[in-house]
C-alpha cells in the first residue's frame, strides 16, 4: 500500500531511540526525508544520518528557543514541511507517592511531555498552514485516559497533550492541517525495559524483580504482550500520509487491549 509518504519532509522529535527511532526508520522507508530531533543522538542515529535521508539533529527541546531553532534547519534544509511528529517525552515513577512529587518534578515532566509538543508545534503550524495542507501526528499514552498515581504528572501532562491536539484539530482543519494523536500503552522501550526505566524503577523501590514487574505489566494486556515500537511507527506512517486524508481530531489507541471500558 502506498501511503503518500514519498518525497515529503517530515520532523521527528526523541529520534535517537524507541518509538522515535522506529517511526525515522519506516518514514525513510517510504521514501521521506527527516529532521530526526534528540537530545543527545545515539549510534542508531548516526547510522541513518549516514544513509544521506535522515537529517540528525541534536536540540534540548526543554528550552524554549530548540523548537523554533529545529523548525528553522528543517525549513533550511528542505525548502518546506509536511508533517510533524511529536514523539518526545519522558516519565519517572513516583513510587514515594503524590507528596513526593515536588514543584520542579511537574514542571519537568509538564515541559517535555506538553510543552515540547506545543511549541514544536507552534513553530510548524505557519509553515503548513501556508502550504495549506500537513499532518501533525503526537505520541500521547493511555494515561491520559487511564490516570496512574505511579506516574501521576505523567497521566496529567498527557491528558493535557490529547486535549491540546483535539481542541488544535478544530481550529486548523479548515486549513488543510490534519491534527491526530496515536496513545500507546507499555512499548517495549528503553522507557520501560532499560536499565533506569519504569520496570526497573519500581523493581528498585519495592524490591522485585524488573522481568517479574514488566511480565506483570504485560499481562494485563489482553494480548499478553508490550507493543512494538514498529507496530506504533506503521500507525503514525498512516496517519501522516495521503491515506489518512480525512483523519482529523482522533486519537488512536495501540495498547494490546488495555483499556477495558469503551
């Protein structure tokens, strides 16, 4: 299936590793060229950005001035915009409870995990709109309909994002720009499976074990297993591209039956 993705140009945002490694790997895949956006970079990065399709940039986007500053290489290097992809996030379990969570941990987990998105958005949208046609696809969770007191900033901060993205979705339509969220539940990611991810975390404070911890995770799972981060890159290729023409406002969840209610 072609899915429309050739020959456009597109940011992705946490590139180095995860969802947004995979989701740069299918985008070039399908014949796109990428602004692949981390803090830091990794060798899976490096390798891409050698291939001469993949565009690696390293920006903190916790500060203000990296979105702009990333939307203005894109711009530079490509001529234009087609499609943002706001992937980058982060989260860390608050297994002391809500009181341990301090004013600086929300305002850490707010910036990357809401504010990120919104300013790289702000700093795309001109650019689409002008064109008069684009796709902005966001990475949110099932916490945000599913509201954990383990990560209780984090459920907050993406309950925030999914509702940012559908209230922008009703204002750009007009405009040609398509605005969605992909919401995915755990991911078999450095984000929960690394050495300081969520399994490990909680394996830590309670004395556990993370593999028990992460099984346990999985089970929960109607499908009795973490979702791939190719499984949510071929959705957010959908979701970008020509064949999802007249998808606006929609939020899609890829969490192997998780969520239970309708």
């Amino acid at each position: 299936m072609d899915l429309g993705l050739s020959g456009k140009n597109m940011i992705v945002t946490g590139a180095s590793r995860g969802i947004g490694l995979a989701v740069t790997r299918a985008l070039v895949g399908e014949g796109a060229a990428v602004v692949a956006v981390s803090k830091d970079g990794s060798a899976e990065l490096k390798a891409l950005g050698e291939t001469g399709k993949v565009l690696a940039v390293m920006a903190d986007l916790t500060d203000p001035q990296g979105p702009p500053a990333v939307v203005e290489t894109a711009i530079s290097a490509f001529g234009g915009l087609d499609v943002l992809v706001n992937n980058v996030g982060a989260v860390r379990p608050r297994v002391g409870g809500f009181l341990s969570v301090t004013d600086d941990d929300w305002d850490a987990t707010l910036t990357i995990n809401l504010l990120a998105a919104v300013r790289m958005t702000r700093a795309v949208l001109p650019h689409l709109v002008e064109r008069g046609a684009g796709s902005i696809v966001t990475v949110s969770s099932v916490n945000a309909v599913l509201p954990d007191p383990l990560v209780i900033d984090y459920s907050a901060a993406k309950a925030a994002l999914s509702s940012f993205c559908k209230s922008l979705s009703k204002e750009v339509g007009p405009s040609g720009v398509r605005v969605n969220t992909v919401s995915p539940g755990p991911v078999a990611t450095a984000l929960w499976l690394g050495d300081g991810g969520v399994a490990a975390t909680v394996a830590t404070a309670t004395g556990g074990n993370p593999g028990a911890i992460a099984d346990r995770a999985a089970s929960e799972s109607v499908t009795g297993r973490f979702t791939q981060p190719e499984e949510v890159a071929d959705l957010v290729m959908f979701l970008a591209g020509d064949r999802a023409a007249n998808i606006t406002g929609a939020d899609f969840t890829i969490d192997g039956g998780l969520i239970s209610t309708l």
